[in-house]
C-alpha cells in the first residue's frame, strides 16, 4: 500500500538522512550512523534514518540522531567505572566550524578492533526470546523454568549473544557458539561484563520508574583492552517499558521503534526495500517515543535541533 510523502510540521527540520562533512573519509556507513575515519579516532555521526525488519526506511525520524547520541553519552559517562568505552571528550579542532550543525548528533572515538558479537541481556521474555521460549522451553538453547508468560520477569538476567551483522539480520547464537568464535576467555569477560552493565542500568532505570527488559551492547580492543563501543542503553538498542504500567502476559508498550514496527506491520508489505513512506502520525509519534525514553532516563529535557 503506497503512502503519499508526509508532510512535516513547520517547527520540525526534515530528518537528517545522509551525514555529508567536507573533507571527512567515510569509514562506514550503518543502518543509522554515518562513520568517519580519524587515523585512531573516528567520528559516529547519528543520522535519523530509521531501520525496520533490517530495511532502512525512506522517511527518517526528525531529531532522532541527536537524542540517540545524547542519551548514549550520559549512560558511557555513568558506567565507565564498570567497563571503559571509546569515547574521547572534546570535538576534532579541524572540525571547529561545523561543530554547531553536528556536535550534538556526533561522538568522537577511539577507534577500537571491534568483536564481532551482539551482546544482549534479557531480564523479560519478550521479542525473539519470547518466541524461542514458547516454542522450545529455552532461552539461547538453555532451559528455563515452565509457565512463564509473555512478558515476563526472568528468574535472572540472561546472556543471549548473537552474531553481529551489519547489513542483514544478526542470528541467535548459544554462549558454546560463541566461545568457538571469539574464544572461552573472551566470551566470559563479555558475558560477565555484559550482565553488570546490564543490571546497573537496570537498576538506574527502575529508580525512575522505568523497565529495562533487554538490551544489546557492543565490545572491541583498544590497546588490547575490552571497551564498550558504538551506543549504550539507547532506545534503539534495548526494549524500556514503564514499570506503573507493565503487566506480565501480554506485550508491553515501548519507548522505542516498536511503534513503528506495529503500524508497518498492518501494511502489504514484504518486509524488503525501499519501504513504505511513513504517515505523519507514525512519524511523530515514533519521534514522541524517543524523546520520552531520554526524559524518563536523565531527568532532562532534551534541546533538539528543533529548538535551533
């Protein structure tokens, strides 16, 4: 079913959906963030694209970039005494006039050999975790106890790597597939690492009222040393839920895309590219989502690029 091109209100800057700085080397270019090389650093810059069953979408989500970023550097800043990351402060002097339009939406980093492995942690049965359980009783290949319901509480935070794709459609792995991958001595450090950043931010989010049901992380080397790297406990990589609200048994509403996924789940569509436009509705109400995460997080107000 086509859509018609939404039309944006006027407070509103159309979506960023390519990051284009003069003189920059593109280093990679993902689902969302647009990446330039700096020899040993490297500059992430959060576009607004907005990705769906592993199709990037035609229409981006206005200020999406920016509250990413954001929300991905206070939570690097608050779990740096459990595991260091790749962030540098400060912006490349070179980059000194561009500052203003990119600064917010950007994080300057070390660059790190990254390890190929979706770290996720799930405290809820929800998503494809759900789905294996209610299938074949486990979760990432290992037992769970009987008569759990959607939604529910796990008896313990699992790890539930994957592999890690860039273009395509990451893939459940077990931690033995894992170890025969990246190695037993790596694969517990990850698990490890994984489970005390995960229940830290846990912990922080139920302090305000909110529900980290699951989340994924990414680790490298830099100078032989694991860091945590690309976005931390941002509401594209981990499934928040208001805790006054959850209820065990059913689906929870999110603070995420999951939204977006149900409205384009009502349309013929393949699920292949390019995608369908987005209504202005969906839109705004995806954007709406995002920024409630950030509010519910920190405690703040966040200055969009709406605001100038």
């Amino acid at each position: 079913m086509a859509q018609s091109e939404p039309e944006y209100p006027a407070r509103l800057n159309l979506p960023l959906m390519d990051a284009a700085i003069p003189g920059l080397t593109l280093f990679n270019r993902g689902k969302v963030r647009d990446t330039f090389d700096f020899g040993g650093h490297l500059l992430m810059v959060a576009t607004d694209r907005v990705s769906a069953f592993d199709v990037v979408l035609p229409t981006g989500i206005p200020d999406k970039g920016v509250i990413l970023t954001q929300m991905s550097c206070w939570w690097f800043e608050r779990t740096a005494g459990i595991c260091p990351n790749h962030l540098e402060s400060g912006w490349p002097s070179e980059l000194s006039d561009h500052e203003r339009q990119w600064g917010r939406r950007s994080m300057y980093v070390r660059k790190a050999q990254r390890i190929d492995i979706e770290c996720v942690v799930r405290g809820y049965l929800a998503g494809s975790g759900w789905k294996e359980y209610r299938e074949r009783g486990t979760l990432a290949g290992l037992p769970l106890p009987p008569g759990l319901v959607e939604s529910d509480r796990l008896p313990e935070p699992r790890f539930t790597p994957s592999t890690k794709n860039d273009s395509g459609h990451d893939e459940n792995i077990s931690i033995a597939q894992m170890a025969e991958m990246v190695g037993s001595e790596v694969t517990d450090t990850l698990q490890q690492l994984s489970l005390e950043l995960y229940g830290a931010a846990a912990t922080t989010a139920l302090e305000r009222g909110v529900i980290l049901a699951d989340t994924k992380l990414e680790f490298g080397f830099i100078d032989d040393k694991i860091h945590l790297i690309d976005e931390c406990f941002t509401p594209d990589s981990s499934r928040y839920w208001d805790a006054e609200s959850y209820e065990r048994g059913k689906p929870q509403p999110s603070m995420d895309k999951q939204f977006l996924r149900d409205w384009l789940e009502t349309l013929d569509w393949d699920k292949t590219a390019p995608g369908p436009e987005l209504p202005e509705d969906v839109l705004l109400g995806t954007r709406a989502r995002y920024l409630l995460a950030y509010r519910r997080i920190t405690g703040e107000e966040l200055s969009t690029e709406e605001d100038g």
